[in-house]
C-alpha cells in the first residue's frame, strides 16, 4: 500500500483489546511534531495501545501492539498519533514504515501461563485484568498468559513490557457467549515524519467487528533497563543514536503505565487500511508556556 497509490489493503483478526488510556500531555509531547497541536485537557491527552494478532494481513500473520502517545489536532480535524508500533514480523514492520509511514519496530511477543501472576506486584494497585479479543473468558481468577514484549535490533534485545491477559479457553463452542453487537467504524490516524516518510501523512482503518466493554489490562514496568542481550556487547556505533532509542523506549512505557480509563474487546475484526495522503501540517500557534527563555 504506498503512500499516495490509491490503494486499500484488508487485514483479519480473531480479536483485537483497544484500550484507551489518560496520558500525561508532557509524555505524548515527546512523540508528537512540533508543528502539531496535542489535543489536551487539565494536562492529559487521550492515548492508549491496541494489541492485536493477526491471522490474514498484506504482511502474513503476525502480532501488533500499537502505542498510542494521544490526540492531535491538524485542523479540519484531529486524529491519534502513534509512539511506537511493535511487531513481531520484520516484513510487517518493513510494510508499517515503507507503505504506512509508521514508527514500526521489530519484537518478540512470549506468551507464558502464570499461574500466580496475581501475587506479583502491580504498576498500579487499581487496575484488572483485561480480556484481549482471541475468543478468551474473562477469569477474576486462576490461571492468566502474560504476554512479554521486548524490542530488538540485530543481535540486541531490551525488555519492554509485560501485558496480562485471561488465559485462551478452547470450548470448541461460542455460542453462549456475547460477543457485543456487530459495528462498523471509522479510525482516522496521522503517521509519517519518519526517515522512510517525512511528509504527514493521514490515514484511515475502516473496521467491522463486534465489540464489548471488558476491564482493562495489566502493565508491568520491565525488569531492566539495560539491553538483556547484546552478545556484541554493544548497541550501536552512534551514541546519541542509542540515548534517543533509549529515551523513546522510555517514554512508550510511561504511555502504557498512564492510567486506562476504557477498554473494548473486538471479535470477528475486519479491517480495510485506506492508502495514506499526505497532508500540509499547520503550524502551531505560539504559547507563552511553551516559550524558550
């Protein structure tokens, strides 16, 4: 889908958890152009992630999770930014950065049982275990996946998160289970400004699926924080390279640790990805908070 070919390209999923979160306006500043306006309120803009896995795609299978910094504002209208997108196909992120313009990177995505994962401590003390749309239960207790995702870049690999969800129930049978009414809806998104698209671009994913309310996930800090595995012993011959990837990890995982406030399960997902346009970003309005001195 290149940018600009007036293509669509459709993806399928089993299910999808969207989960919309309250994000510090100062952490999604750090993802968003300058040229553009954060869509904030009372010092908080809307963000989250969606995590989903899927079984057709232009890319193949694979697992996605994408980091949503909040809203931003380009008028006529407003639209999500992505942090970070994570997958665990290097074609698929080869395909989010040449055909999409996203900040695409390779992860592994591990899948555990856990069957204490409850006695661990919590980022947040509030928070409940969420339902991730692969035809799963939801469980208040017993058994539970952690899912662990950690990024990588050649031989390296840094611990990013780990995300907890009700542990997969093969029934076999659906049939008494809801799975919220059938929708069609409209998700509009800004990308580019990367090195493989530094023009803004917008885009919009057109999505049909059944979707629900469910509770909201849990989110682990990482471990660590120096890169797990480096059998070179380095990172990378440009420093200022690695502190700028190391800052924008950091902050990914300051998005995903903000306070989520709704999250929807969606079933049955089908997804046509309009082929993005590029589009003139209008310069922000100067504010005197904002203001060098």
């Amino acid at each position: 889908m290149a940018a600009g070919s007036g293509r669509e390209e459709a993806a399928a999923a089993a299910g999808a958890l969207y989960q919309l979160h309250l994000v510090k306006a100062a952490t999604a500043r750090a993802f968003v152009p300058r040229e553009l306006r954060l869509v904030e309120a009372f010092g908080y803009t809307l963000g989250g992630m969606f995590l989903a896995r899927y079984d057709d795609s232009p890319a193949g299978k694979f697992d996605e999770l994408v980091v949503i910094a909040g809203i931003v504002w380009n008028p006529p209208t407003s639209c999500a930014w992505a942090a970070r997108v994570l997958v665990n196909s290097a074609e698929a992120c080869r395909h989010g950065r040449k055909e999409v313009g996203l900040p695409s990177h390779v992860a592994t995505f591990s899948q555990t049982e856990a069957d204490a994962l409850r006695n661990k401590p919590l980022v947040k003390s509030n928070s409940f275990l969420s339902l991730l749309g692969m035809r799963s239960t939801v469980s208040n207790q017993g058994n539970d996946r952690e899912i662990e995702i950690s990024e990588t870049k050649g031989s390296c690999t840094r611990h990013l998160c780990n995300i907890s969800v009700p542990l997969t129930v093969s029934t076999g049978s659906h049939k008494h289970k809801w799975m919220g009414p059938a929708i069609r809806m409209s998700l509009p998104s800004f990308s580019g400004q990367i090195e493989d698209h530094p023009d803004l671009l917008k885009y919009s994913c057109q999505v049909e699926c059944r979707v629900r309310p469910v509770r909201p996930a849990k989110i682990w800090r990482p471990r660590i924080t120096e890169p797990q595995e480096c059998p070179d012993g380095k990172i990378s011959s440009k420093g200022s390279e690695v502190l700028a990837e190391l800052d924008a990890q950091k902050h990914t995982v300051m998005v995903l640790l903000s306070k989520p406030i709704l999250a929807l399960e969606f079933n049955s997902l089908e997804m046509h990805v309009d082929a993005p346009k590029i589009v003139i970003p209008h310069s922000k309005k100067k504010e005197v908070r904002y203001s060098s001195t």
